[in-house]
C-alpha cells in the first residue's frame, strides 16, 4: 500500500466554509463486539469512528507530532483531488 492508496481530505467549517483540517482518512469500528450472542438477542451494529490523520509540526529539526481528529456532524470530509500517478509516492 502507498499513500497514493489512502484518500487525502479536508474538513471546512460548516458555516464560513473555511478549511479546517487537511490530512489522510481513516475509519475504524466505534467498539468490539462480543463473539457470544445470547439467546433472544440479536448481534448490535457496530458504528465506524471517522476522522483523519495530520500532524502538528515540530520546531525545527523536531520530529512532528501525529494528530487523530474524530470528524463530526455537522462537519463533511470532503476528498481532495488526487494526484497524478507519475506524482504518488511508492
């Protein structure tokens, strides 16, 4: 997998449209689910938990520091335009 395979988005503010976030998405179940079900019960969807992945720059020559932001309604991930393949890393 490269970059190239993972979406690059943005978050812009709702009312002002103004970006607030740019970065890469990813999704991952909200909680785990129990492998036993018990008589009468019927197994409980599980929500996936959306967001993207950026970074808060470091000082210089500072290692930067990964940033995880759940995205939340009433806030969009839109994706940006993806690059040219002669462009992709990898």
């Amino acid at each position: 997998m490269t970059t190239a395979d993972i979406p690059r988005v943005r978050v812009r503010d709702p009312k002002t449209g103004h970006v607030l976030l740019e970065g890469y998405y990813f999704e991952f179940p909200e909680w785990n689910r129990c492998p036993v079900v018990f008589d009468g019960e019927t197994p409980q969807e599980v929500p996936l938990v959306r967001g993207i992945v950026t970074y808060n720059p470091g000082d210089w020559n500072m290692a930067n520091e990964i940033r995880i932001v759940r995205v939340t309604p009433p806030h969009k991930i839109e994706v940006i335009e993806p690059k040219k393949p002669e462009d992709s890393i990898g």
